[in-house]
C-alpha cells in the first residue's frame, strides 16, 4: 500500500513538472509560493533581479575590498621613501624592464640611471627601452629616439645618463643625443656657466674605438675613459661632478685610472695600484664597520683599505661601494646593511643602480642591497645557488642577470599601472589607500548622522507638542547653517591649529556628520507621525509598553526601508563632501591621500593637459563608486516600495 502511494506522488510530481515545462507555472502555484516568502526575502529577490543593481553591488564590493584589503597588503608610505624624485609625472606604463628579445643572446652594456635603458648587443646593435616623457615637445631632444646614424653604424659602447645617451661607434664616432641644455653634448643650448664642453677632438673628429676603456654617463655629465688613462669629460661638472678635475689630475700626474663611477654629485673612481680615488671630494672619507663588540663604528675608509688593493667601483645616486682584493665589499654612503656572503664566499664584482647595488661572488651567485621600495633588490630565489650567473647589469632601478652571455632572468620595477604624480609616488597605491581614506570619512559622517537623525527625529515625531516644536526648531537651526562655508571655516581652524593628523581627520567625520543629519530626521520625524496612529501602537499602550519600546523597537523598526534608502544616498553624499573638502583643500591633508587631495593636486591646466593620468584616475574611482551607490539606493526605494509593480 505504501509503494502504491510512493509510485502516485512521483507520477504527480511528473505529471506536474511536465505542464510546467510547457505550459508554465500558474498564477495560483506562483502567488502560493510568494505568499510564503517574508518581505524582505521579497526585496532581495527583487533587488537582485535588476541586472543593473546586481552589477552596481558586485562592483561596490569589489571597490571595498580593492581598496580595504589592498590597503592592508600594500599601505602608503607617506616619508620620503615613498616618492621618487626620477620618476615624477610617469605615465602609466610596464615597459621599465622590458629587455628587447633581439638582446637576450648577448648583451655588452646595459645602462640607465632612471626611467629609460640604453642596451648594446654583441652585433653592436643600440636599443632603448622604458619611458621618457620629452617636456620641451621637441622631437630632438627626445632621448628615447635613437638617431639614424647610430642605427646604421656598428657601436662598440654606450651609455645613458639622467636626461641623456652617449654611443661610440666602432670607427671612433661619438654620437649623444637628448637634453644639451647643460652642456650634455655639443655646442647647442644655453651652456650654462658650470658645463664643460665636450672636447672639440670629439666634435670635429674620431678616437680609437678600441683603446676605450669605459664610458659612463652620470647626472648630465659623461666621461670617456682610454686605456692609457685619458679621460675626456664634459657637462655639468659644476653641479653634477664637483670633483670631476681632482680626479682627472690625479690621472694625469699621481696614476693613471682604470675604472670610474659617476654618483649624483661626483666621479670617483680606482688607479693601477689599486687606489680609491676621490680627489678633492670628502664625502666618502668615512665607512661603518663593526667593532670587536659588534657595535657600528666610523672609520677613514683608507686606513680600513690599508694595503689591500681595490679591484671593482660603482656607484649610485648617493654612495660608493668598492670590492679589495681579498674579496670584501666595501660600502660608504648606504645606510642599509651588507648582504651576509657564505661562509669562504667573496666578492668579485659589483655593479650600481640608481638606489642599489648588485654583487657577483666567486660561487656565482648575487647578492642585492639598498633601497628596496621598487623592489630592485628583491633577487629571484634560483639565484642562490651556485654557478647560476656570471654577470648581472644594474641600472636604474632593474637588474638584468647574464650567464655564459645568455639572458637568464630579471627583476626590479616593471613600472607604474596609473603612473606617478609630481612627486613620483604611485598613483595606483594612492589611489588604493585613499579610497580606504574616503570610503572609511563617508561611512563615519553617515553613522554620526544616522545616529543623530534617526534620535531627533523618532522622539520628535513620537511624542509631537512641545518637544516637537522645540527639536524642529533645532533641526532648521542646523539646516540653516550653509554647509560647505561653515564646514571650511571649521577646517581651516584646526588646519591652523596644533592637532595630530589622525585627531584632525576623525574631527572632520565628525563636521561631516554633525552637519548633515538635518534631512534624515525630517524623514524620520515624517514617518513616524503616520506610523504612530495604527493599530499596533494603540495596543502597545493598552498593554503598558514603555513609549521609548513603542517608539524605537516597534514604530522604528517599521520605517526601516526608507532608513536603508536614505543612509545609502547620504554615504555617497558624504563621499563627495569630502572629496570636495579635499579638493579645496581644507580637508584630509598630504601626504596622507584621498581621492578628494588627488584631485586638488591635478588642480592646474598643466596637469590637466599633459599628465591625464593624474586626475583621470582618482575621478573616475571616485564617480564609479558614487555611481553605483545612488543605483543600489534607488533600486532599494523601488523594491521596498509596496505599491511599485511586482515584477513578472
């Protein structure tokens, strides 16, 4: 009997699954099944059968947890390591590190000192990559453009300097082509009062390719080392190169120099014996070293030599290391400490970037230190084994790692997804971490004045008379206050005054909130005069229920859905408060970002015209968000709405 029953109920589950199936659902089957559902089951359903709200949701979320969790993963440096001075007013681009295929068989030279690369194959053919943004818009002066004669010609050596690149061809002809305003290569230009001019036997006619030795661009200077110890220099020694005659002295008259490295200010370099030479310059006098008690002591960098003889140079911006004979590596102008070397590992050579250096021991292995903020000294994990690399060519702030003449893999900077600002900070950081900012202002201000609006206006509504009257008052008190001009002035008071940062942005919460609950508590107040005369109030009373239960755990809960609509739009509001308290410059302050303080420092036709990349971004995060917020808050009047249409 009861299989007979099982067997029935599945031919009428069948029997009904087939009319559905081609005839569709009835009206009574769907209105039963709706009948079932609470209200705010319903809403959702309805919310979410909008493709245009379900997208604005998926879009805010994903916007919260880029900005929130990203924020955690890679918070702003807000020092001075966050900024890089070389990298100001980057476009977006990925291209820093981008070695041309062509180059991956056998490179002679890599060079760079900030966002563009000079390399040099073993066919003696140039290429360049990265980014240079040509402010003067003349196409001459474009250093990423490589001039015809050095693409026809076979070149032996190049390098690039700050603004700036040198090639010497194979039959002794030195090409330079980029900025010349700073004496940087020929006659052209102001030639400031400071530069060297290029010497006129380069100018007017060819040197012994083969007899050069080195060629090295510095900060808008080069020098042409030969091999027997002449050195051709020219450019802006009187700012970039202090001691560049001290040591060409010292090369003419003491001995002769074999190997030189430019820093931001300086040539230094090292002679047949194996001296350090500094000529006149002082600034890498002194070392840190660790005494018999482990502690950091400062000593004269020649007497730590002593008789020891120094085999490799190279420099960075700001500081010198040296490799002696016997395989140490020493380092002057660096504050970050030296890399621990293998027990009986040494050094063999080194080679500088712009922030870092890169070692090679006699295990072939490497080893980078230095500032780390572009992520240069970050040295893949194969290359801690044994024999894996031969050379490696530090530049700018990318490594390029060779074995047997054979491109094996790089690392450093790739380059910057929104580009940088003025003061070559991230914008995609920025603008990660200043919605965090933004986002965190508006949810603060909106609890502050749901909270002071919900309160005012259920007490004023509930109890009416004279307590009405008298919060009303209050409330167009409030309302008669012209926001943004008082909200400035309260800003600029404590902009003025001496309070901590975090102090002055929760304050700023709090003017956003305080100010602008006044429109909230008249809805609320509104609401709750209507809600107050039904049915379930009067019992309430008849029952004895205290009027603060009646008014906030039975008439509040009833007015719910406007409160959703309402703080939804008012968040969005809040955004754009402060955005535009930012933008005026009274609210958030920098460093610390905001999408608001992005915005009012692309505040110029300049940056307008020329660095898009710099406004269009923290605008359009900003619109997106603000966007979407005002989709789910309307999509939610319309779904909580009992007399909008039920969707079909």
């Amino acid at each position: 009997m009861k299989k007979d029953k099982k067997s029935s109920r599945k031919e009428f589950v069948l029997f009904r699954w087939l009319r559905r199936m081609f005839f569709g659902a009835s009206k009574e089957l769907t209105m039963a099944d709706e009948r079932y559902d609470s209200p705010s089951k319903l809403a959702v359903k309805r919310f979410f059968r909008r493709p245009l709200a379900t997208g604005a949701v998926v879009v805010l979320l994903g916007m919260f947890l880029f900005v929130f969790i990203g924020s955690a993963i890679s918070p702003a440096d807000l020092t001075e390591t966050g900024s890089e001075m070389l990298h100001t007013n980057m476009a977006p681009t990925q291209s820093l590190m981008k070695l041309p295929k062509q180059m991956k068989d056998g490179a002679v030279d890599i060079s760079s000192r900030g966002t563009f690369t000079i390399g040099l194959d073993t066919e003696g053919q140039v290429y360049m990559w990265g980014y240079y943004f040509n402010v003067s818009g003349d196409e001459a002066r474009n250093v990423m453009t490589i001039p015809e004669e050095v693409k026809n010609s076979k070149i032996a050596h190049v390098a690039a300097g700050s603004d700036h690149c040198v090639a010497i061809s194979e039959d002794g002809h030195v090409y330079a082509w980029g900025e010349y305003d700073n004496g940087q290569y020929g006659l052209n230009g102001s030639m400031i009062a400071s530069a060297r001019k290029e010497p006129d036997e380069l100018l007017e006619g060819t040197i012994d390719a083969s007899a050069v030795k080195q060629l090295i661009c510095g900060n808008q200077v080069t020098a042409i080392l030969m091999e027997d110890g002449t050195i051709y220099a020219w450019g802006n020694d009187g700012l970039c190169a202090t001691n560049l005659s001290s040591v060409i002295k010292h090369g003419k008259q003491d001995s002769k120099l074999v190997k030189l490295a430019f820093t931001n200010d300086g040539l230094y370099g090292i002679d047949e014996n194996g001296a350090f030479v500094s000529g006149k310059s002082t600034k890498f006098n002194l070392v840190t070293v660790k005494d018999e008690n482990g502690r950091s002591v400062s000593v004269d960098i020649y007497e730590y030599i002593g008789d020891r003889k120094i085999v490799d140079i190279a420099a960075t911006g700001n500081a010198i290391a040296l490799v002696a004979d016997d395989g140490e590596i020493i380092v002057s102008g660096m504050k970050e400490p030296l890399p621990e070397l293998r027990e009986g590992e040494k050094a063999v050579s080194v080679s500088g970037g712009t922030r870092h250096f890169v070692l090679v021991t006699d295990q072939g292995r490497v080893y980078a230190w230095g500032q780390n903020y572009r992520k240069q000294c970050e040295v893949p994990n194969d290359f801690s084994e044994a024999g894996v690399v031969d050379k490696v060519f530090a530049s700018g702030f990318q490594n390029y790692a060779f074995k047997d003449g054979k491109f094996v893999d790089n690392w450093g900077l790739k380059g910057y997804i929104m580009g940088t600002d003025d003061m070559g900070r991230d914008v995609f950081n920025r603008i990660m971490n200043g919605g965090k900012m933004t986002m965190t202002v508006g949810a603060v201000a909106v609890i502050v004045s749901t909270i002071i609006g919900i309160i005012v206006g259920c007490i004023s509504g509930y109890f009416g008379g004279a307590v009405d009257m008298l919060l009303m008052r209050v409330t167009e008190i409030f309302g008669a206050i012209p926001f943004l001009p008082f909200a400035l002035c309260l800003s600029a008071i404590f902009k003025s005054s001496n309070i901590r940062e975090n102090t002055r942005i929760f304050i700023i919460m709090l003017i956003l909130g305080v100010l602008s609950w006044t429109g909230l508590a008249r809805l609320v107040r509104g609401q709750i005069l209507a809600e107050r005369e039904k049915e379930f109030v009067t019992a309430a009373r008849a029952m004895g229920v205290k009027e603060k239960r009646i008014a906030f755990r039975h008439i509040l809960p009833n007015i719910i859905s406007v409160l959703l609509v309402t703080v939804t739009l008012d968040f969005a509001g809040c955004m754009l408060t402060e955005s535009s308290l930012s933008y005026l410059g009274f609210g958030v302050q920098l460093p610390r970002p905001t999408w608001g303080n992005m915005l009012d420092g692309s505040r110029n036709a300049l940056v307008i015209q020329s660095y898009w990349w710099r406004w269009l971004f923290p605008a359009l995060f900003l619109s997106i968000v603000v966007i979407c917020i005002n989709i789910i808050g309307d999509t939610l009047r319309d779904v909580f709405d009992p007399k909008s249409e039920v969707e079909k």
